[in-house]
C-alpha cells in the first residue's frame, strides 16, 4: 500500500502541475479576450467533460500531458476559405498530433474576428505563452522554498555521528579493518557518538565546517579537544595523524590531511529566501546543461533500455519512471520527514524540468509560439524606427516542416523512456 501511495502522489503531483502549466495560459488568454473552447488534462479520446460558458474543461484517458485550445493559433493559409484557421494546441503531444495532421481547419465564429490568437499583439502572445512555463517555474520555486525554509536542509553538525575504528585510505575497497589495524585518533582517545565539539586547538567551534578545515590543517601534532558529554566538558588531547582524503573543492583528486576519524551527525536546518533562489539559480543552470546534454543522455537510455549499461541517476526520466520512484520513495524503511523532503524535492525538479524544456524555441513547444512573437515585435519594431508598413504577423506555421521533425524525435523519445523505464528504470538509492 505504501508504494502504490508513493505512486499516486508523484502521479497526481505531476498531473495538477500540468494543469496548472495550462491554467498560467489560459488565464492570460482570457484576459486578452481569445476564445479559448477546450481546457484538458491528458490527450487522447475524452474520459470527462463538462462545458461552462464558452470553455469545455475535462480529462482525456492518456495522462501524459495536457492543452488549451485557442482559436487560431496558427494564422489562415492562402487559399483557405474566409472565417477559418490552422488549428493547434498549446500541449506539446496534442500540438504533435495536431501537426501530424496538417493543422486541420476550424471554424471562427462570427464576433470572433477579434478574438483570434495571430491576432492578438505580439506581447499578449508572447505572455500567454510564457505564463504555462512561468506557471512550473513558480512551483518549482513554492516547492524549493517549503523545502528549504519550511522542512531544510541536511547540514552536518559539530557532533559525532560515528567513529571509525581505523584509517582507510580514500579510495580503497576495504570495508572492514584489517588485522592489526592502527586506530584512528578519536577511536584511540575514546570519542564517541552524541559527543559534541565544542572546542577544537583552543578555538571555539560553532559549525562542522570550521571544524572540518581546522582538522585537516593539523594533521601530525596532538590537539587539545574539549567536547560536551551528557551535559559535561570533557577535555582531552587527540594525536591527530594524517591520511589520504577526497580534496574539498577538487573531489577527484587525493591529498594528505589531518585526521580524526569521525563522521559527522547531521540535522535539517531551515534556510531563507537567499538560499532559496541560489539553489533554484543552481538547479536552473543544471536543468539547461541537461538538455543541452539530452542526445548524450538519451544515446545512455538506449543503452540501458537494450543492453547492460547501468541508467544514469541524474539522466532523463519519463512519467511512468517517476510514478515508479514514488513508490520505492514511500515503501522505504527513510524516516516520514525524509520521504516527504524527497517528495517535495522531486516535484520541485520535475516542475523546473517542465518549465525550462517548454521554453525550447521549437514548436509545438511554448518556446516555439515565443520565438514566433519575439520576431514579431522585431519586425515590428524596426519598421516602425524605419517609418516602413506594418510587417503584420509572422507566420510560425512556416516552421512546420521543422515541427514534423521535433515529433518524430518526442515521439521516439517519450517511448524510449516509457520502455526503459519498465525494463531498467532509476531506482531510489535511499
């Protein structure tokens, strides 16, 4: 039951963030007064409907996104006849279908001149646009920010997690201490677990950082430490001796340090709004490496899908991967706070993931119909510096021929992932 939980809550998270990515256009859209006839989550034939004014909200059986439809995002050809348009969906898989098959034609209601999409200026199209992957990025952000300011952070403590028994050298496969070890300095000295450092070379310790650079730079003489035990200090003098460690900021390369053979206790401390947006600045440039690297890591996918590569932890992953992880999350043996950190965590991702693949400047994504505007207001804007005509709109269904391509290239995508994601998925490695 646990994991059929997990699942349904990385489902369902997943779906009302694709709801709320289209509700971000379609507020927009009906404030510029476009006549938007269809609200859907998921694609594919209906599975509920119910109409109210002149929109009809429902859920289609495939749950793997979701569109508005505004009458005539797409402007009319030369030839069709008067009062029809090229008809698209904001969502990229019913905008794929939709290109598939021509743009078919609809219908614009008389009164409806007026309320077409093309013709809207090129700002207002530009932001209805912008406001479904603006909608993630503010998830993204709501998630990121419970994380961090309402659950934290894990951030090690001056307090002894654990001790070692003896020096391994960073690198080595060995688990257990062999014969005739040689043990480290806290183990030697009697340190223990819960004991909290208070005083370290006769300076005072208020973080495990400070700690931690104050260790590695006394390796080979005996330090006077002072530590908090069952509400006493106890002072003692440690030998700390050297060994090969990880380098903080180069962690591939090995150097020689002090050391004393603990590991730190960790907590989760709350952070604030600063902390917030560096860690979304971070996850942002993270997320557009990733898609830059995205034939990379999907030549990866194929890989695991049809032969014995491992899948890569920090490569794509689809929405039945997802769903998956959701359960291995929830029927883990993590304590209640840690699963919903990583909850949250993952919706946060996913959200920011969404967002910043929509604003790809290729239709049938957002950023396809974005470019589309931008261009416009530069026509615009130089014929107007220029004192020429007014350009009008530009015509972003001249880039169908390109969007063709991106289908075929989604398509194989999408069920890659599915397939992989069955057969080799990412497992939680909690």
């Amino acid at each position: 039951m646990g994991w059929l939980a997990g699942v349904l809550i990385l489902f369902f998270g997943l779906l009302a963030s694709i709801a709320l990515h289209e509700l971000g256009h379609f507020s927009f859209a009906k404030l510029f007064g476009v006549r938007t006839p269809q609200f859907m989550v998921g694609f594919g034939p209906t599975l509920w409907s119910r109409h109210k004014g002149e929109t009809e909200y429902g859920v289609k059986w495939i749950p793997l996104g979701g569109y508005i439809r505004m009458i005539g995002m797409l402007p009319p050809r030369k030839g069709d006849r008067p009062g029809e348009v090229r008809q698209i969906s904001t969502g990229p898989w019913q905008g794929l279908i939709e290109s598939a098959r021509g743009a078919a034609l609809e219908e614009v209601r008389p009164g409806d001149e007026n309320r077409v999409f093309y013709a809207k200026k090129w700002w207002q199209k530009l932001i209805i646009m912008f406001a479904g992957p603006a909608m993630n990025l503010i998830l993204a952000a709501i998630f990121f920010g419970i994380l961090l300011m309402g659950i934290g952070t894990p951030t090690p403590q001056p307090v002894i997690g654990s001790v070692a028994k003896c020096a391994i050298p960073a690198g080595s496969k060995l688990t257990d201490c062999p014969q005739g070890y040689t043990p480290t300095p806290a183990a030697s000295v009697g340190l223990q677990a819960g004991d909290r450092i208070t005083s370290y070379d006769g300076r005072a310790i208020t973080s495990y950082d400070q700690l931690q650079g104050l260790i590695r730079d006394s390796g080979g003489r005996t330090v006077a430490v002072t530590v908090q035990r069952d509400g006493k200090p106890v002072p003692l003098q440690v030998p700390v001796t050297r060994n090969q460690m990880y380098d903080l900021k180069d962690t591939d390369k090995v150097v020689n340090v002090g050391f004393l053979g603990i590991t730190p206790l960790q907590e989760r401390e709350r952070q604030g709004p600063v902390a917030v947006a560096g860690y979304m600045g971070e996850l942002t440039a993270h997320t557009a490496g990733a898609l830059l690297r995205m034939p990379e890591k999907m030549v990866g996918v194929w890989q695991a899908a049809f032969g014995d590569e491992k899948r890569d932890p920090n490569g794509p992953i689809g929405v039945v991967g997802v769903s998956r992880l959701g359960g291995e999350i929830a029927a883990s043996e993590s304590p209640t706070v840690e699963k919903v950190a990583m909850f949250v965590a993952l919706l946060g991702s996913l959200n920011l993931a969404v967002g910043m693949f929509n604003l790809i400047p290729l239709l049938p994504l957002d950023g396809g119909h974005m470019a589309g505007a931008l261009l416009e207001g530069l026509k615009k804007g130089f014929a107007r510096l220029f004192k020429r005509p007014d350009p009008g709109y530009v015509d972003v269904a001249k880039a169908l021929p390109v969007t063709y391509v991106m289908a075929a290239v989604l398509i194989v995508m999408g069920g890659l992932l599915i397939y992989a994601d069955l057969v080799n998925p990412i497992r939680f490695a909690g």
